[in-house]
C-alpha cells in the first residue's frame, strides 16, 4: 500500500472538523506521501486476525504526519453507563377490577392515586342481571326441591315393590340435574359478587335484592379510573386498574452497540434517588427506530419516592468480568478511539507500520475511554496523529 492518503476522504466520518493542531498533522502526512512513495517499494501485508486491517507506514511517514503511541492500560475499576429509563409498575402487580354484571354505576367510592385494601367496597351497582339471576336461582332451587321430593317417593314405592326400576332412575337423573342447575345458579350469583349475608336471605326468604357492591381483590393504589357514577355498564367491563406499587420495573432504553457490556443481574443506580436494583431481563429485540433494546431492572420503590411514569437516567454498572470473553477492558486516551462503518478502532503498533483492531467501547469521559479488546499491556496504541491513520484505514478498507 502507499503512504497516507489526502486526508479529505477521512472527513465525512468525522462529526466535526479536525482541530488546527490536527490539520498540521494532516498537511505534515500529506508532504511525506510523496517522499515516501519514491523512496518505498511495496510491502506486503502479514496474515492478520480476521477484522484487523494493515496499514503499511514507515519511520520517516510516521513522523512527518506526528503520530505519536502509548502503551495501553488495564481498566482497574468498574465504569457506570448512564441511559434514559421509565418506570413502570410490574405487570403481574396489575388488577383489573371490572363490573361483575350489566347495569347502572350508583357510585365509585375511590379515586385514582388513592390506596385501597383487599376488601373494601370501591363501587356500587344497580343490576337488572343480577335480579333475573336471583329469579333464575329461586327457580332452580323450588326445581331442586321437587325433583328431590320425587326422588324420596320413588324410593319408598320401589322398596315396596310398587315401582319399576326404570322409573326410579329415571327419578335419579331428574334429581341430579336439577341439583347441578342449582349449583350452576348459585356460582352465578357469586360470580357476579352478591355477598354472603345477601344469598343468605336469598336462599331463606326469598328476598331479592337489585343493587351489588364491588369490593377491591388487592392491597394497593388505584393507578386509573375507568368509569364514573350514572354511566350504563355492560357485564365484564372495566371499572378500576390496582396496582401494587413495590418493587417497580425500569424499562432501560440500551443502544444496539452497547449491548455486549450488558448482562442480567449486572447492578442499576438512580443517583437522583438514591435508588438500587439490579438487571432481570434483556430485550431480545431491537427498536427500528432508535435501533435500542429494551433492559428491565427490579428496584426498590424507596418509601414512595420512585413513581409509575417518572422519566430518570439510570446507570449501570459495568465491570471487567462483565462477560465471559477471554478480552479485558483497557483505558485508552479518547484520542485514540476512530469511528468508521459503525465500528469503533485503535491502531496498534506493528513492525510494518500499524494495525487497525475493532474494539468495543464500554464507558467513555471527558479525557479517557475505557475499551474492551484483545490487546496485551506491552501494545501500543495511537495517540497522536489518528487522523492520518484513519484516512489510511478507509483507503485500505476500500481495496478489500
């Protein structure tokens, strides 16, 4: 390969303009291509991992364009990576609680944000349904009665040898329907939550009653109202959402790239609340539009102060063992980091000049990047100078 490109090709994968410092830099690799190319033949390439690409470049080349190199070093610490969050309340900690039959809503006796407990009365309804249920059950309970009345007579006429066998289980079959038709009756009056002291009565004096009182299955907070005093309700339809407000999901919006430095049970903080949890489940797949995955943490609902809805940042924990790669984290100068076809790159030192190697970027700040990759404490990186080499990196990217 020659020596260093015109530096223009390299600047469309730049977010901003090189500095003036960077343009010496560039002027400084472009006067030395020409010497170099007189004075070097071509060089070939070694045999190179598969994603490293090499960049041929001499001592004199080196110099002229002012690159500089460092030894890399090992991330001793843990990085936190901050991302944008909203809580939510569990879905299994959700309840419906809907009218158990059609009629007229009398009143709704909790608002929304108010705290309820299993039990307590949250609606009053005026049903017709429940009254032709209540007629329904009186009439399966006078058929029981009778069909149980013949069945006693049939019995004692056949022990006296009066009446057929056939006849007599013919009476059984009528008695038996009759007591499931009255068992079928009564689980719909419970069904559509008439109360114990209201069947009682039912069932001993024959009084119906035509109101119902909906009372709350869960200890927890009215998270939505769906319904109000004097509509018209049909059975089954909707009238409160409850919701158990602790633990509290946060739904962690992940960039697609950064998902190799995330895994469940890796450590979540919200600094703004003092909050902590922990990874319980990753998206497995990816948004279109934000090209993001979706990560679950379980947190503490911290005495009321973490809420459903709230929009937070939330940072995760990322530590060298994070996964089970044989690469370690390093911490390089955030000038030796490259983006180019979506992928981040070092140039490492080698004996024909250097190599581009992909890396991963797990953490980054204002002078410092912490990375992971295959590299070894004795390699050398670019510090100085990267620019020059990223234009020779798109050149010889193009000829593969």
């Amino acid at each position: 390969m020659t020596a260093v490109r015109l530096v223009f090709l390299a600047l469309p994968f730049w977010i901003a303009a090189p500095s003036l410092s960077q343009a010496q830099e560039l002027a400084a690799a472009v006067v030395t291509s020409a010497t170099a190319a007189a004075t070097s033949g071509p060089v070939i390439a070694p045999s190179l991992p598969r994603g490293e690409i090499s960049i041929p470049m001499d001592d004199q080349g080196i110099r002229a364009a002012g690159i500089s190199t460092i030894h890399v070093e090992l991330d001793q610490g843990r990085s936190d990576l901050g991302f944008p969050g909203t809580v939510t309340i569990p879905q299994h900690q959700l309840r419906i609680v809907a009218a158990p039959a059609g009629g007229l809503i009398e009143a709704m006796m909790v608002a929304p944000d108010e705290p309820v407990s299993i039990g307590q009365p949250v609606a009053q309804v005026r049903s017709p349904e429940l009254v032709e249920a209540q007629k329904n059950y009186l009439g399966a309970l006078s058929e029981e009665a009778l069909t149980a009345d013949k069945l006693r007579r049939a019995q004692m006429l056949f022990e006296g040898k009066a009446l057929p066998e056939r006849e007599l289980r013919v009476a059984e079959s009528e008695a038996s329907s009759a007591k499931s038709r009255l068992d079928e009756r009564m689980q719909i009056l419970f069904l559509m939550g008439i109360g114990k002291d209201d069947f009682e009565t039912l069932r001993t004096t024959r009084t119906i009653v035509s109101g119902l009182v909906v009372k709350s299955p869960v200890n927890g907070t009215v998270v939505s109202r769906h319904a109000n005093a004097g509509e018209q309700v049909k059975s089954a339809a909707p009238l409160y959402t409850f919701g158990e407000l602790d633990p509290l999901w946060v739904n962690i919006q992940i960039p697609a790239h950064r998902l190799a430095t995330i895994e469940v049970g890796a450590p979540v903080t919200l600094p703004a609340y003092n909050v902590e949890g922990r990874i319980i489940r990753i998206g497995r797949t990816v948004d279109q539009s934000t090209q993001s995955v979706i990560a679950v943490a379980e947190v503490s609902a911290k005495d009321g102060s973490l809420r459903p809805g709230l929009a937070l940042t939330a940072h995760v924990r990322i530590g060298n063992g994070a996964t089970a790669s044989s690469a370690k984290n390093w911490s390089v100068p955030i000038s030796s980091v490259v983006r180019h076809r979506d992928q981040s790159w070092v140039f490492t030192r080698s004996n024909d000049g250097f190599r581009a190697k992909p890396v991963l970027v797990i953490a980054e700040s204002a002078h410092s990047v912490a990375i992971r990759a295959d590299l070894h404490p004795t390699d050398e990186i670019a510090s100085r100078g990267v620019l020059a080499l990223l234009s020779e990196l798109v050149d010889a990217d193009k000829e593969d």
